[in-house]
C-alpha cells in the first residue's frame, strides 16, 4: 500500500480519536488534514485552500442557510408549537393515541416552518410530556414519539441538510426539495400507523382525552382557533417551498420571503418585538457561524484526503464488495447510519457524502435519488445513542421522574421505523423522483 494511502487512513484514524477526545468537530477536521496532509506532500498541498474557503464563504446557494435559519427561529419565538398542540391535541384526542397523532402533525407543521430539531424538541417537550403522563401514557411511547416527531424537519423541506447535499452533489436545492417530500410525509405517515396500532393492540398505553376535557371549547371556537393558528404557518410553507419546487423562486429569494412572512407571522400572534427580533438575529448569526466554520474547516479535510489518494483507496475498497451497486449503496447507508451514532449530519454529510462520490457517478447512479436515501438515513442520527442530540434536547426539558433509559427505550421503534422507510425508498425509486420529475426539474 502507498504511504499515502496509509496517511489517509491515519487521519481518518486521527479523526475519530480526537473526536472522542472531545475536541470540537471544526477543529478535529482541520487538525486531521493539516498535519497529514503536511506529512505527505508538505505546503504544497494547500495551495489550493484559500480558493476552497472563498468558494464556501461566497456561494450563492449557501445564502439561504441563515434566511432559512432565521425564519425558523423566528417562528420559535411566535410560540406557534403552542398553539397549533393546543388545536390540534383536541381535535385528534377522542381517539386512542390522538395526543400522539397531534404531536406527528405539529412536527411535521414545525418541520415545515422552523425546521430546527432542537426548537421543536424543546417545545414539545415541553408543551406535551407532563400531559401525556398525567394522562397515562406510556413514558417511553411519549418521549420516542416526541423525539421522532422533531425531527422529522431534517427531511421535510426547506431543510438545512438538503441545502448541504445540493452543494455537496451540484444539485438544484429546488430539485432536493420536490424529491424529499414525498419521503417525509411518507415517513410522517409509517409514525401515525403505528400510532394507531398501538392504540388498538395496547390502549392503555396511549389513552384518549377524556370527554369532559375536550368538551371545554365548542366546535365552533374550535374551527375559528384552528384557521387563525394553523393557516398563517401554513400559508407561508405553502408559499417559501411552492415558488421553489415551482421553480418560481430560487432558493435564497424564496428564503428572503420566508423571513419576511415569520415576521408578519410572529407580528400577526402579537409577540413581535424589538427583544425577540434582537434574540432572533443572535441566535440566526450562531447557528450560521457555527454551520460555516465547520464548512471550512471541512475542506482541510477534503483537500487532504484527495491529495492523498484516500478516494482511489475507498474506490479499490467498494471493488471488494459483492453484489455490484446495490451492495455499494447499501455499504453507503451502513457506514452513514453507523457515523451517525457518534458525529452529527453537517460532518457526515461533507465526511461521508464525499467520500462516496466517485463510485456512484462512476456507476451513474440517480444521484437524487441518492440524496432522498441519505437525507432520511441521515434523520437517525439524532435518534441513535449515545449522541443522539434529540435525546439531549428531551432530557434537559423532561421532568425528573423520566430516567434517560425510558427516552433511549422509546425511540428505538421510531428508528425501526426510519429504518423501514429507508428501505422503501430504496426498493421504491419513484417515491424520491417522480415529483421531481413531474414537475420538470
């Protein structure tokens, strides 16, 4: 073997060790592909660096990261969770598993708008997990389904990951978009089956609201409550993703409209402000820094990698493997979905994706399609153990009396599910490309 291919599985080697250590991801990235990179070809190599950085730091597509970031937290801020629970927990809650129903349907609404798995997390913890215990839900049922459900804005667009994949594949963001959402809705709609099978195999577990309880506001005020909270939020997903998929908008236009609109939503719910547009801008500028240091910082990385031949050495890797493309692809998944364990998406996607690359252009796979698996691959590693940032985020709001073993026990369904979809989307190429299609992108 060349030495340097041996010091490309050095610093991946190094990588993964400082990593564990506990030095933050940016500068693990960095430290890894300076030194090796400097021990294998010297200076030399990173002449090409600061073109690297410059294209990061100017690329247009990027520019609707802290747009869209912005929009989201904004809507946080509204307090829009609140009130879309507090609708849509009473008209699902004659059923068995209808608190659980409406937690799916609000995380899908969040995913939609604010698309930022801790908000939704937080909130609904919040919001729901005293009163799904107060009315004798199982405690693991109700922490795995509201840590699915918050997540489930990492795939439904606009998502940030997808933004990050077109980059990383020369996709339309657009295009990414119409392909992840019938795969999130998809998924949204595998969490409410279950939901509701196990309202039938075991009702105790997932108990309706009692009918005194929902009889304390009247359909009609009901109705009026549902359109004034659910239709604005809805309006504006409605108008952000349609002039995108629609091809009416590019990505940063429509993310500038999607700031706008969370304002005037935010100012239509009376809790628009000069504290919260002031918190709404700091917490946008360190979201986005942090998210485009480790962009940078991931182009040491990459630099070095490729310099040191480590793609020729994953090329010759895959070569070993039976089974052809498929096999490819699922070795892909595997590696992606073990990663996810340990590091978060942003470094998985610009580590993994990367690396990944050269074999499926060179097998001319759909790379759409590609990006659909890997997006909803990508959702487990908020789920997954030990670092599974959503179980952080639930365990920091949930009350004392739930132990971190009931949250980790309850999301391992919902990772059998994400599972489940991953493999559809698989065997089901159409699920990921036909809107794409159909719409002409």
């Amino acid at each position: 073997m060349p030495i340097t291919e041996i010091y490309a599985l050095a610093m991946l080697g190094s990588f993964f060790v400082l990593l564990m250590v506990g030095i933050p991801v940016g500068l693990t990235l960095a430290v890894s592909g300076f030194v090796w990179g400097w021990l294998g070809f010297g200076p030399m190599l990173f002449n090409l660096l600061p073109h690297r950085i410059f294209g990061v730091v100017t690329n247009y597509t990027l520019l609707a990261i802290p747009l869209f970031v912005f929009m989201g937290v904004m809507l946080e801020k509204s307090r829009m969770a609140e009130d879309l629970m507090d609708v849509v927990g009473r008209l699902a809650g004659n059923l068995r598993g209808g608190l659980g129903l409406g937690i799916v349907l609000v995380g899908v609404l969040m995913g939609a708008t604010t698309g930022i798995v801790g908000a939704t997390v937080i909130t609904l913890g919040l919001l729901t997990l005293p009163n799904l215990l107060r009315r004798g839900y199982d405690p693991g049922f109700a922490c795995g389904v509201i840590c699915a459900s918050g997540t489930l804005g990492q795939i439904i667009p606009p998502s940030l990951i997808l933004i990050l994949l077109a980059d990383i594949l020369n996709l339309s963001v657009g295009t990414l978009f119409a392909a992840a959402m019938v795969p999130g809705l998809m998924l949204a709609g595998i969490y409410c089956l279950y939901i509701i099978a196990l309202g039938i195999l075991s009702p105790s577990s997932v108990p309706p609201v009692p009918a005194e309880e929902r009889a304390l506001i009247s359909n009609a005020e009901l109705v009026a409550k549902l359109s004034k909270v659910v239709a604005p939020p809805l309006g504006l997903v409605i108008a952000v993703l349609g002039s995108i998929i629609g091809g009416v908008a590019a990505p940063t236009e429509a993310a500038s409209m999607g700031a706008l609109g969370a304002i005037v939503v935010t100012s239509l719910g009376g809790r628009f402000g000069w504290r919260v547009l002031k918190e709404t801008v700091q917490q946008t500028a360190r979201i986005t820094a942090m998210m485009m240091f480790i962009l940078m910082c991931a182009q040491v990385f990459a630099l070095s990698f490729r310099g040191l031949q480590g793609e020729r050495l994953v090329e010759d890797m895959f070569a070993f493997l039976p089974g052809g493309v498929g096999a490819d692809i699922w070795f892909m998944m595997l590696i992606i979905f073990v990663l996810g364990f340990f590091i978060e998406w942003i470094e998985i996607s610009y580590i993994a994706v990367p690396l990944f690359l050269p074999v499926l252009l060179k097998a001319e796979v759909d790379l759409v399609w590609i990006a659909a698996l890997v997006c909803v691959n990508l959702q487990t590693s908020f789920l997954t153990p030990p670092f599974g940032w959503a179980l952080f985020f639930l365990r920091s709001v949930a009350p004392a009396e739930i132990s971190t073993g009931q949250i980790y026990r309850g999301v391992i369904p919902f990772i059998v599910m994400q599972g489940l979809a991953l493999v559809l989307v698989y065997a089901f190429p159409g699920l990921a490309t036909w809107l794409p299609r159909a719409i002409g992108w």
